[in-house]
C-alpha cells in the first residue's frame, strides 16, 4: 500500500545541494507527496523575538541549539502546508532513505494511519540513558530526577520520527517549541541542578524525550536482547521496560498515543530494509551503492 506523507527535513546547517538532491529524488520515494525542505529559517520564525538569544548566543551551534526542530513544524502547521490527518516523517538533513526499503516503510506508517493505526507518533530510541544527556535543570522542570526511571531509561532521538496531525501532536509540537524557548533547558550553559553522570546536552532532543516519556509514550520490545533501561547509575542497559514514568499533570499531553521503537538509523547497516540510515555525520559507512552519489532518497 502506498501511504502519501509530508516530509520535512531540517537542513539549515546544511549546503544548498541537500534540497536537490531531496527535490531530485522525491519520485523515487516510497512514502513523500510533499517535501518541504528548510535551507534557511522562514522570516516568520527568525524574527520572532523569543528566539533573539538563541540565535545570538547559538547560532554556532546547532542554528540556535536546535530550536528550529518544532519551530518548523509549527510554521508548516499554522501556514496550512500541514493539516490535520496529514502524516508527516521528519528526518534530519543527511539521513538517507533507502528506496528498497519499502516494506520497512509500510509497517512503520500503518501505524499512524486512521484505518489501520491506532498511534498518534511514532519515536525511536537510541542506546544512551537520559541522564547523560540530559541537564539537572531539565529533569527538574519535569519533576523527575536523574537517577530515577526518566533518567535511567534511553533517550528519544530526535533527528527522525513520524507522526499523524491531529488535536493531540499539535499540542505535542506546541509543548517542545514552548520548552525550546527556555534557554537555560536547551542551551550548553553550565547547569544549575547537579546531575553527576551528566557529560552534554542534546538540546531540541533531551526536550523531546523528556516531553514524550511525560506524556506515557509506550517502550516497545523488539526481541529478548532489546534492552532499554538501566538498573543504577552508570550501568549500561540491562533490563526492558515498556513505560518509564507517569503522565505528567502539567506538561503531558493528555490522550496522546505514542510508541517508541529501537533506534532504526544507527548504526548503519546494508540492509536494504533499513528504513532510515542516519548519515550526517558517517557517509564512509554507507553501502557504496547508498553514498551521495546514489539514488537514495535524502
């Protein structure tokens, strides 16, 4: 079954090439109907003065930290370009779809679709626990501690998702742009709440993950060697569990139906099947007929 989606891609680090070859091969995607591929911030955005520091102080650094992630998301949303019962696939700029990885693809958005679904998003995770990438000063604006169940549990990745709009993601993405605005959660500023096995921020991506987890976002096991939480501080994942926390009364989206998967970019592999091979920062790790040259879908 072909499933029409909005893609979006963050590319505002990245060179002027990354929109053609986007543009260039959208026919050969399995999924896109829509691309909408950011070189640059709409002014809409960039001049909002709520962002004045981030771009002053961060620019350097993520454009800002990373804020633009939701920004966009919400720009596309209140211009129209998304509506509700859109699917929309984000991916960061560099991640490259395979196109035989169609398969992948159909099981991963049947699950946000009203027929066959019953997800409002759908998240990965990677092998790293939260409390080393996520500052004291954030754990402490959920209510949680860094060495209790948000904490040692896996973060959420940021750079790749889908999700269906709908009543319960736009105030999803609201939320994540609101927490982007607080430059003492999304900065590199020295923290202020101790967190010992703290080592950096992740920006836009420690917010996402401490937003879904507050919201009940399910864990969901892939086999019995998927582990996604640890038993103390400082140990590595021993041990799966499929919720790592409550709702939380305030910053929760309430009703909101999310699962999060293991991480399906990284490592890279040559599965065909793999749908997302996270590539930014490793092009030598592509299979050689998956390079920049190829005729993946980026």
């Amino acid at each position: 079954m072909w499933y029409p989606a909005h893609m979006v891609s963050g590319t505002i680090q990245a060179s002027l090439r990354m929109r053609g070859q986007y543009q260039a091969r959208q026919e050969s995607c399995y999924f896109q109907n829509e691309i909408h591929c950011f070189t640059a911030l709409p002014a809409e955005v960039a001049n909002q003065r709520c962002w004045e520091e981030h771009l002053a102080r961060g620019r350097s650094h993520g454009f800002g930290w990373w804020f633009w992630k939701p920004a966009l998301v919400n720009h596309l949303l209140r211009t129209g370009a998304l509506r509700d019962g859109d699917t929309l696939v984000y991916c960061d700029a560099g991640c490259v779809i395979d196109p035989r990885s169609g398969q992948s693809w159909e099981s991963l958005l049947e699950r946000v679709q009203p027929e066959e679904g019953l997800l409002d998003i759908v998240a990965f995770h990677h092998q790293h626990l939260e409390h080393r990438y996520t500052k004291g000063d954030t754990f402490a604006h959920f209510g949680a501690r860094w060495d209790e169940d948000f904490g040692l549990s896996c973060q959420l990745v940021g750079g790749y998702w889908l999700a269906k709009i709908n009543a319960r993601t736009r105030d999803l993405f609201a939320r994540w742009e609101d927490l982007a605005k607080e430059v003492s959660l999304i900065s590199d500023d020295e923290p202020r709440v101790p967190n010992p096995q703290y080592v950096e921020n992740r920006h836009d991506q420690s917010l996402f993950s401490m937003l879904m987890k507050s919201s009940g976002a399910v864990f969901e096991r892939k086999n019995d060697e998927h582990f996604n939480a640890a038993g103390a501080p400082g140990r590595g994942c021993t041990t799966f569990q499929s919720t790592v926390g409550t709702m939380h009364p305030q910053l929760g989206v309430s009703g909101l139906k999310a699962v999060v998967l293991q991480d399906v970019g990284w490592p890279i592999s040559g599965d065909p099947l793999q749908p997302i091979k996270a590539a930014r920062r490793a092009e030598g790790q592509l299979p050689k007929d998956m390079d920049l040259g190829g005729e993946g879908c980026y």
